[in-house]
C-alpha cells in the first residue's frame, strides 16, 4: 500500500495561486497512476485532476481544464498540482490518491485504489 501525504493549501485572494504536493512512501510509487480529487462542505468528493505513471498522459476535470496542471517527480516520489486563476469556488479540502489509469476511453480514465488521508485545505477569498 502506498502512503500520501498532502501538503501546500492555504489562504488566497481570488486570481492567486497555490501549488500542492503529494509525497508518496510505500510500494512502488513510480508503477502508479495519481490523481487529485477534492471535496466541498456538503458537496461528493469530485474528481479534479490525473496522471499516469509516466506522466504522458493527463486528465482534468472541465472545471480546471487550462488553470490546473498536474505533474510528477519520480525522484521525490511526489506528484504536484499547480492551480493558477484560483476562484472561490475551488475551495475544498483536496486529496491525493495513486491506483490505476483505463486507456480504454473512461472518463476520468483514473480509479483511486488506496485509502484517503487527510487532503490539505485551499480556500479562496473574494
């Protein structure tokens, strides 16, 4: 099982931006795909970003698409998510997960497969 930790949410002003980490310690980090997911007060976790093991692939949620950039660093054993253009409607608690990329056209092609930790908080202020 891998084990993530979430860091680098905070406060910022409507237009700002943030960069999330995600490090992983476990069994074998670099063979999985990632993704970031977030949730709301009184809202379902949703699905925001995700990339396969190698990185060549991507996927955003509409919502991001264009503001949002998820990368990866397999010598930190850390996947990142860069948010630019912050609105307040992306505030939420944002988890990270690692498990498994469909190339088979599922959309969003990532399924979580380890347990949830505890997400790191983004709020934007208008």
């Amino acid at each position: 099982q891998v084990h993530l930790a979430e860091s680098g949410g905070g406060l910022v002003q409507v237009g700002g931006s943030l960069r999330l980490s995600c490090v992983a310690s476990g069994r074998t980090f670099s063979a999985l795909a990632c993704g970031w997911f977030r949730q709301s007060p009184g809202k379902e976790r949703e699905f925001v970003a995700a990339i396969n093991w190698s990185g060549a692939r991507t996927n955003y949620a509409d919502s991001v698409k264009g503001r949002f950039t998820i990368s990866r660093d397999e010598f930190k054993n850390t996947v990142y998510l860069q948010m630019n253009s912050l609105r307040t409607e992306d505030t939420a608690v944002y988890y990270c997960n690692a498990g498994e990329w469909d190339y088979d056209g599922t959309d969003p092609p990532f399924k979580p497969l380890d347990a949830w930790g505890q997400g790191t908080l983004v709020t934007v202020s208008s």
